[in-house]
C-alpha cells in the first residue's frame, strides 16, 4: 500500500513519536534539512527514509557459520519478497566489520575470533515492511507498506491528521544532558597511534601493502538518550548518508558522508571511496586554500588512486566486462567540518547477481581497509588488537525491488544501550610517506565532532 500523507512533518518529529522505542532504522539523507524548509544539502540526495518491522537477520562472526547462514537467509527473504515489491521496502540495518571474515577467510575461525564484536551482533538486520519516504524536495510524505497493519497505520494517520506539528516540541530544542562530564578512554594514546603509523610504513615499505587505513577508538560513558544525541549531531554535522538505527541493544548514530554502494533497479552499481581530509577554516580564503591543496597533495592522490583501483578490481568481480569506469576522481567534496577528496567507480552488475552478491565482492569497504585487501585486514587486526564492531562497515537497505543503497560507517558513534557506552572509531589512510603527527591530526579531528556531541573533551 502507498499513500500519500498531507503536509510535512519533519521526520525528527516522526521518529521521536513512533521510534522513541524499539526497532528502528532512519536513513537521513536529509540530513538536518527538514530544519530549513526541506532544502537538502547542496548536490546530495534528497529522499529521507525512516522504516520499522519486528523480523530480524542477527549474527555473530564468531560463531561458527553464523554470518555465512544469515547471508543466504538474506539472499532468500528478498527472492521471496521480489513479488508485489514496494520500493523502498525490504531489509534494512548494519553490516559491521567483522563480517569481513566470512568473505576474505570463510570457515577461518583465527579470522572471524579476532574480527568478532564480542559485544553485539556483527550483522543485524530489520525486515521493514513499513515505512516512510520524505522527499525533500517535492516537499512530500508518502507512507508505504507491506502486509496487514492496519492498527499500526490508523494510529499514525490519526497522529498526522491531528495536527502534531502544532503540538510537538521544536525538535531544534533537543539536546543531551552533559550534566555528568564524560571522561573519553583512547584505545591508543597519541604516542602509541604514531608508533602504529611507522609500524605500516614500514610494512608498506616491506611491500606487505601499498596502503593501510589504520583506525583507533575512543569509548565514553554517557546517561544520554540515543535519539537526543542524533538530533545533536544531525545540526553539530550535517551529512549526505546520515543514519540512526536502533537494533536490539546498539544503537547507531551517523553522520556518514561516504557512499558504499548504490546498485538501481536495472543493475547499475556506484561506488564512491573517500581517501584524504583536510579540516575547515572559518576564514574562506585559508579554507579555500587548504581544498586546492588536498586536490593537489601528491600523497593524497595516490592513496585515493590505489583505493579506486581497488574498487575498479572489486566491482570487476561482479560486473559486465568493460563496464567499470571511473566518472569522477579527485574530487574535493566539502562538509561542515571537513573537506575530502572522493572518487566515484561505476559499473553493470552481471544478470543473475543479487545486492547480496556484490556485497561479498566488496566488503568491507576498501576506503577502510587499504590494499591489496586481504594483507591490509590481517595486518591492520594484528596492529590494531581490537575488534572495530559496527565502525568500517556498512549501513542502509537492501530493497525487495533489487536496489542496495548502502554508506560507509565513519563519523559515527555506537552506543551500547545496555551499558550507556559509547565508542566512537577513527582512522587515516597511511602510505609509506605519511607523517605519522599529521596522521595523528586527521585522527583527532575526526573524532572531535562527536566528542563534542557526547560532552568529551577532544585528546
């Protein structure tokens, strides 16, 4: 069922009023822009999406089997529901990092111990057979559904119609309570990270990789709730692939910019991998300079050009031959914190292939691991010597109508709702020229943003 609602409600309003609890997923593309008369940001997209259901996809990568099971069930549930598809129904939520071991090493259980979050769910995925679509642009609401729900859509029509807006608090009002400071706990103090630069560089140097995206984690306690600290950060950090899932126990909260893959109804397939950062100056004639130099930095390029090789090799895998190119390379993108260079890999999934299937051929993202693939992951376990959970994976949904619409997790904090811990992971892109104290700025501030929503004092 499809059904177009009257008026705009900001989906923030939404969510607080039928999210405020269990299962759900909000892809915000939007952003913060419902704030501002529905205008996207500038040249992103324009569809918000918020989804609820009460079937799971849940595993663990250390137990034996398990993500390699629930692929297959995930590859069979959207076969199933291909028929009488409604876009943009179907499964919907996290993929993290530790799936990685069951496509590089499936059936390894040294990789999927060390990769394993031991905390939550290294896949975990909602079935949405119910949903909201904001356009952005048409200024338009459109309620789509799928099976018998009548109670659930008299309640939310009977809550539009009577007038919420009016009644609702300003969302620009919600804020987290820093009433108790949060002392930020470093995986890795800043010594010890440098220390870990020149262990890749000279690893590179060995030519054990040609380069290696070294990540750290900083953890926080926090008594806030996971839905304040999103509207907190979707104004702090407005963001094209922005996110706020709450499965089970975790909860994740993300301002990602980074696409992972966007694969249409007719098989075409994007990819758009960002390696090099720069930080934003208030003063536009030195911000405008630091973006000329990222375009030009002759190290940056080069780490952007071994990881679009990388994802030109990756979708080569699953697409038509001759269909990978490369449309866009070295682009200086600009967010409210950071400028990046992004690169975008285009191609033609092969007849036959699932969004599942081009998911083993890609994941995890390359942008987050280095190359060649499979030595960066091992090398980056053993130097890091933590699990990065749901950070470097992947958020979004996979459609019943055949598209995958997935981001990279970056710029993103996962909260532990039983525990109210939050962790929020970092990283930088080192090649065999990097300046470890400069790899070092890149790391804190990307993480300064999101201390700054959670309360922390940035390192």
């Amino acid at each position: 069922m499809r059904q177009l609602l009257p008026g705009w409600i900001a989906a923030e309003t939404v969510v607080r009023r039928f999210g405020d609890s269990g299962d759900v997923v909000w892809l915000d593309a939007g952003a913060a822009s419902d704030l501002a008369g529905g205008l996207p940001l500038a040249g992103h997209p324009t569809t918000t999406l918020v989804g609820w259901g009460d079937r799971r996809i849940l595993a663990h990568a250390s137990t034996q089997g398990a993500i390699a099971g629930a692929l297959r069930d995930l590859d069979t549930a959207l076969a199933a529901g291909a028929s009488g598809a409604e876009a943009p129904l179907g499964w919907w939520g996290l993929v993290g990092y530790g799936v990685a071991a069951e496509v590089l090493a499936p059936g390894d259980p040294a990789w999927a111990a060390a990769l394993a979050d031991d905390a939550h769910p290294d896949l975990a995925l909602l079935e949405v057979d119910r949903a909201l679509v904001f356009d952005h642009v048409r200024g338009t609401v459109e309620l789509v559904t799928r099976g018998d729900h009548a109670d659930w859509v008299e309640a939310l029509i009977g809550w539009w119609n009577g007038g919420p807006v009016a009644a609702a608090p300003d969302p620009a009002l919600g804020s987290v309570d820093t009433a108790r400071p949060a002392d930020p706990v470093w995986h890795d103090d800043a010594a010890g990270y440098v220390a870990l630069v020149d262990r890749c560089r000279a690893a590179i140097h060995e030519g054990d990789a040609f380069v290696l995206c070294l990540t750290t984690a900083v953890s926080v306690p926090t008594s806030a709730v996971d839905l304040d600290l999103y509207a907190l950060l979707r104004r702090h950090s407005p963001a094209p692939r922005a996110s706020f899932v709450r499965i089970g126990e975790l909860a994740l909260i993300g301002a990602s910019p980074e696409s992972f893959l966007q694969i249409d109804t007719d098989g075409r397939v994007s990819t758009s991998p960002i390696k090099g950062t720069r930080i934003r100056d208030s003063d536009p004639e030195v911000d405008a300079e630091s973006a000329a130099e990222l375009r030009g930095n002759t190290k940056e390029r080069a780490e952007n050009l071994m990881i679009v090789d990388l994802m030109r090799n990756d979708l080569g895998r699953v697409c038509e031959p001759g269909s990978v190119e490369v449309p866009e390379l070295f682009a200086v993108h600009s967010y409210e914190h950071v400028h990046q260079l992004v690169s975008t890999v285009t191609g033609r999934v092969r007849q036959g292939l699932s969004g599942v299937d081009v998911l083993r051929a890609t994941f995890p993202p390359g942008s987050m691991t280095g190359a060649p693939k499979h030595s960066s992951v091992a090398l980056l376990q053993s130097f890091e010597g933590h699990p990065r959970g749901v950070y470097s994976g992947v958020v979004g949904r996979f459609g019943y109508d055949g598209t995958t619409d997935l981001a990279v997790v970056i710029r993103s904090i996962a909260l532990d709702l039983a525990s109210g811990t939050a962790r929020v992971g970092v990283g930088a892109g080192i090649t065999e020229g990097s300046v470890p104290t400069d790899e070092l700025t890149e790391v804190h501030a990307k993480a300064a943003p999101l201390l700054q929503v959670l309360g922390a004092a940035s390192r």
